[in-house]
C-alpha cells in the first residue's frame, strides 16, 4: 500500500498467511503490533514451524487456554486462528483497534475462500482502515465480482 508505514501499525489481521512470509516482511520493516493470521489448520502449522524456524514467536489459538490468548496478544509474536474455529480470539485481537492504526491483508485467499468463510470475516475487515486484497474474478466456478 502507497505510503503506509507499517511502523505506525498496531494490528494486523491477515486472511491467509501462506507460509508465513508476509509475517517475516512485516517485521524486518518494523512492525511490532498485534498480528493474527487466520488460515486452514494445515497451514496454521506451517506457518507456526517456519515462523519459529525464523526466530518469531507464534502461537496456535487452539493450544492456548482461554485466559492465555488474550495474553498472548500482549506479548510479541503472532497469533495462529484456525479459520475452522471460533473467531472469538480474533475479536479480542481487534477489541482495541484503532481502524487508522489497523491493516487487514487478503492476498488471493478471498479468491480461493468459500463465501462462507467470507462473510465471518467481514467484521475483522470493516474495523481495518487499511485493507489490501487481491483477488482473481472467478475461482472454482465461483464468480468473485
């Protein structure tokens, strides 16, 4: 995004994080907020492994007691939301966000996400002030326009 300084970011909240590579970049330009990366199970784990293989801190929603995840989004790191699950934790995650100070990432997962999915994550995007997707018109006979 043209003239955003992730240094003035206090939240994150990324829709599909692939291996987890955005993560990386995000923090080597400064980044020091609040990220939750919301993904299928499977990829929650890789991204889990390759984020610690890296030296960040991450941590699995589902491994954390309930009082535990709103702690952990005190603490640096990342937060790992299996997008099968409950997105209460992703509420917390943006219980104090500012929409001006907040980004929201959906890098071609909008493309490939069932309108399910979809829809339970419009209430984390309307509280971003910054949102980056990208996404194909037509994906699976799904018509994405």
């Amino acid at each position: 995004v043209a003239g955003l300084d992730v240094r003035d970011l206090t939240h994150v909240v990324e829709f599909g994080g692939g291996a987890g590579e955005t993560v990386a970049a995000l923090r080597d330009l400064g980044f020091l907020g609040r990220h939750l990366v919301i993904d299928l199970p499977p990829m929650i784990l890789l991204q889990r492994y390759w984020l610690r293989f890296s030296g960040l801190p991450a941590y699995l929603a589902s491994d954390l007691p309930h009082s535990e995840v709103s702690q952990s989004l005190r603490r640096p790191g990342v937060l790992l939301l299996d997008s099968l699950s409950s997105y209460h934790a992703a509420s917390r995650h943006m219980a104090d966000a500012m929409p001006q100070q907040s980004l929201f990432l959906g890098l071609w997962s909008f493309t490939e996400a069932a309108p399910s999915a979809r829809e339970r994550v419009w209430p984390l995007l309307a509280a971003c002030g910054t949102i980056l997707l990208i996404f194909g018109n037509q994906f699976d006979g799904v018509d994405n326009v």
